[in-house]
C-alpha cells in the first residue's frame, strides 16, 4: 500500500513461525527496479546491499531473511526487473523463441514463474516459498509481478495464497483509526485478478473487533484473518510472537494444508525478554558516511545489538557523520564520549579523512574499535601514517597518485569497466592466528565470511607493520591476502576485510561483535578500578 511498512520484516517472521512447526521454507525477494542488483545504488536510496555466500548483491530484506530463518539464501533467493528483463532479452537473441513476438505477457510472467521455480529447489525438501513483492500497488513496474503472481495461483489454485500487508492509520485530529486506505488497496489488487486471504494491518495501536469485522466485510476475507500489527516499542524481534498471539501461523498451515506441527519459540521469546530487561547500557559510536539513512548499515546496526543482548546489556548507539568530525576541529569534542567505536564498510573518498582521525583517537586513547571493510582500511592507513611516520600513506581509491599505497586495489580488479557485481564477492575461507583475538573470539582457526570490496592491504608494507607492533591475524586460505589485522597491546582494535554484520542472528550473534563489547564492558571495569585506585592514593 505504501513503502517502508515492514514487508521484509513480516516475511522473515512468517517464515520463522513456519520453521518452529518443522516447516521447510524459502524465502524470495521480487523486486521492481531496473537495476541488475542494488550493487551500484546508493545507499541513502536503497539502504545496505546484503551479500549472499554465493556473491549475490542484493536487497536489505535477505538481512530480515537470515536474521530470522533458515531459509537458504542465494542468487536465486532475490530476483529485479532488471535481471528478469535482462534474461528475456538475452534468449531472444538466442532466438529461443522461435521467432515469436516478444511480450511482457507471457514471456517477461513467464520468467518471474521460473524464479519462483528456481527458489523452490535450492535445496531439496522445501514446502513453502515465501514471496515477498517489492514496491506498492498499482506501480507499472510492480504490474508483471503481480499479474505472475496471479497466473502462479491460477495454474495451482490449492497450493498458494495470498497476503496483504496494509496500512491502517489513525488521525490525531479525528481521534480515529481509518480503514478506508485498506479497502482501495484491496480493491486494486481486485482489479488485477488477486484477492487475498489474509490481510495484516500495520497500526499504531491494536485494532478492535469492530474495525476488524468492518476490514472483513469490505475486503472478503475471514475476520480471523485480519491479524493486527502495532509498532513494536523496544525491539523488531517482538514481532514474530505478536503475529503468532494472533493464529497467524496455524492459519497459514490450514489454508495450504500444511502438517500444524506442534510450535516452540521459547527460545526466541527468552532472547526477546533478555532484550527487553537489560542489566546494564554500552554506548557505541558509529562512524560512517551514510548514518542519516536507517538502513544504510542495517546489518551492522542488528549484529551489535546481538552482541549487546548476548551480553545482557542495552545498546545506545551514537550516530557520527565522518565528513563533519574534520569540520568540527576536535575529535573529542565531534565524537567523544562512547565506549567503543565501529567504522563500517563504504566507498570513496567522502568523510575519509574523518575516519581516519577516528582510528587514530582509537589508538591513542586505548579505546575499543572495530573496522570493517573500508574500516579496516582506515585503521591500516592510520598506523601507516602515525606509528610508521608515512605521512602520505594512503589507499589508492582516496589517492591513487600516493607515494605510500599501503592499501591498493586487487590485482585483478584493475581491468575491469562494468562497476556491477565485479567486487570480490561471497564466502571465502580466512586462515587465523593462534593465540590472536580473532581466533579467541572465534574458537576456531579456520573461518568463511563474506566480502564486498575491491581494494586490499598491500603486503609489500607487512613486514615495516608487525615491527611497529601490527598483528596479522587472519590471512586468505592458501593465500596471503591479509583478512584480519589487530593492534598489539591495545585493549582491542581489531579490523576486518570482510562483513561479519552479514553473518549474524539475534540467536547466533556472531563471535566478533560478542567478544567487542563483552571487551568494552570489561575495559570500562579496569578503567573505573584505575580511577578508585588513583583516587584512594590521593
């Protein structure tokens, strides 16, 4: 009905409510822009591009997807116009069909079909596939999905249905609740051939039983299986037991004939609780180029607040514009008063120089950072510059011309025109140090995580690094691309080539954002039994 009402964070609780009745699942996102992938847009208009363990660019809602699920997650679990589009085009040439005319019916519906195929036998056993549409109804780009949509049901009438996620607002002048937005959205899904079964209305408060019989009656759909969705007040991960309170599961189980299974979400709800009665705060500063945009580091945002939970404690973050810390003359006074600082991956030069300060107050003020991606870049260039004395040192995608490349592009990146999809991207294997708190933090010495990146640590410099006291502590698998690099004798500055964020759920938190703030909170414990020691003396 309208953009950003949640529908990639209700898919992933539906699924996850799936998956406690034993349930095999699917997750697919359809999205209607043209682009090939969100791998060349912006952030600040499309929010994080998440990345697949098979190289996949894709949409912030595959996040959703593997923070709440099992679901497996590849190319085939996102699909664009542009790739379906792009497709069709390609077998035309090929001349596949036969000389017919092309036309978006059947030929473009007859693609999305094939996605929705492709999805389901990822792997094998799967019984639901869960289809999220990108955009909202009566889009012209959104038509060929949901006439697909329509055409998919048509052919299986028994196996599908449909679910509406609608926008039920409440006016503070008239002091009510409308429904009316509901009905015309419902009535343009009418008009294209899909009716739902379900609608589920995001609110601001709960709707009563009058609103719902009304959303009943003009919508044609069971008063049961109008499920209310009010703005959680603390937590996302609140949403999966409100939908489940409601019989939301066990309705979609009956309607496509699904074993019910018997559901246990006692885990999640004893995670949700620790969420919601914290003992304790940890204040983190993020330091980054996109921070007035929410989605922007969604992944980040959420692993930290994993990391924060498995802890125990509540997570305030701080939100710092890189480009704006130069401008303000004093680090202190532009970001100080966090006990930890993250700078999270990105692109050019913006803000750069910030950043880099960022480190820098890091290091010298013995205060926990973690750099990822670009971050870990940063860090590198800091300690080149301040600890190595080479004051030019530099990355060649801020300054190519750099008398000191101590980050520089991969090798075989350097040919490449087309910006799209040519990263080094997905899964890799990551050889650890023993003894390093990387491998402490992961109890493990052989590791995969993904990237998204085109430049590196050039390991003409490692030897002058690890003189001056640079650790490190993770290196590609059989290569010497360095992964992992760790200041020696810090409480922790830790930097990541990778994106660790990507690999991290509310259940599983991962191991390096556990152990950045469990090291914060311990750090904090040693400088308040410093200060009392000093103050006892005077």
């Amino acid at each position: 009905m309208v953009s950003s009402l949640g529908k990639g964070l209700t898919a992933a609780s539906i699924g996850y409510l799936l998956e406690c009745r034993g349930i095999k699942i699917a997750m697919l996102k359809l999205d209607p822009y043209l682009n090939v992938d969100p791998g060349t847009m912006n952030p600040f208009q499309h929010g994080e591009v998440y990345v697949t363990d098979d190289g996949a660019e894709t949409d912030l809602d595959l996040g959703h997807y593997y923070r709440y699920t099992h679901s497996p997650l590849t190319r085939a679990s996102n699909a664009t116009s542009g790739q379906i589009y792009d497709t069709v085009i390609k077998k035309e040439r090929k001349g596949e069909y036969l000389g017919k005319t092309v036309q978006v019916i059947p030929h473009v519906t007859d693609e999305i079909k094939a996605r929705i195929e492709a999805c389901s036998v990822q792997e094998p056993d799967t019984e639901v596939v869960l289809v999220e549409i990108g955009g909202t109804i009566g889009d012209i780009e959104s038509l060929p999905f949901l006439e697909a949509i329509r055409q998919f049901r048509h052919a299986r009438p028994a196996d599908c249905m449909n679910i509406h996620l609608t926008y039920v607002p409440y006016l503070k002048a008239a002091g009510e609740v409308k429904t009316k937005p509901t009905q015309h959205s419902v009535q343009a899904l009418r008009e294209i051939g899909i009716i739902p079964d379900m609608i589920i209305c995001r609110c601001e408060q709960s709707l009563n039983e009058e609103l719902k019989e009304k959303i009943s009656l003009f919508c044609n759909v069971r008063k049961e299986a109008v499920i209310d969705e009010k703005d959680v007040e603390h937590s996302i991960y609140e949403v999966p037991g409100m939908l489940h309170r409601q019989g939301l599961d066990l309705m979609i189980c009956e309607m496509l004939h699904l074993e019910k299974g018997t559901s246990d979400l006692s885990r999640w709800e004893k995670m949700v609780h620790s969420v919601l009665h914290p003992k304790g705060k940890v204040v983190i500063g993020i330091v980054g180029k996109y921070m007035d945009h929410q989605d922007a580091y969604k992944s980040v945002f959420e692993a930290l607040h994993h990391g924060a939970a498995a802890a125990g404690v509540e997570l305030e973050i701080r939100k710092f514009e890189s480009d704006r810390i130069v401008e303000n003359g004093s680090v202190e006074q532009a970001i100080g008063g966090c006990e930890g600082y993250l700078v999270p991956g990105g692109f050019g030069s913006r803000g750069w120089e910030g950043k880099i300060l960022t480190a820098h107050y890091c290091r010298t003020k013995n205060i926990p950072y973690f750099g990822l991606c670009l971050g870990m870049q940063v860090m590198l260039v800091e300690f080149a510059r301040y600890a190595l004395g080479l004051k030019e040192a530099h990355s060649t995608e801020v300054d190519p011309n750099t008398p000191d490349p101590v980050v520089s592009m991969l090798a075989e990146q350097k040919q490449l025109q087309n910006l799209g999809g040519t990263m080094r991207l997905g899964a890799y294997p990551c050889e650890l140090k023993p003894g390093s708190l990387a491998e402490q933090a992961y109890g493990k010495k052989l590791i995969w995580e993904r990237h998204r990146h085109r430049y590196e640590f050039n390991n003409a410099y490692k030897k002058a690094f690890e003189e001056k006291g640079m650790l490190f502590s993770g290196k590609l698998e059989r290569g010497e691309l360095c992964e992992i690099s760790e200041v020696a004798g810090h409480p922790w500055m830790l930097g990541v080539q990778f994106h660790p964020e990507f690999k991290s759920k509310p259940l599983e938190p991962h191991p390096l954002f556990c152990d950045f703030i469990r090291t914060i909170l311990l750090h904090r414990t040693k400088v308040q039994s410093s200060v009392n020691q000093a103050c006892s003396k005077s």
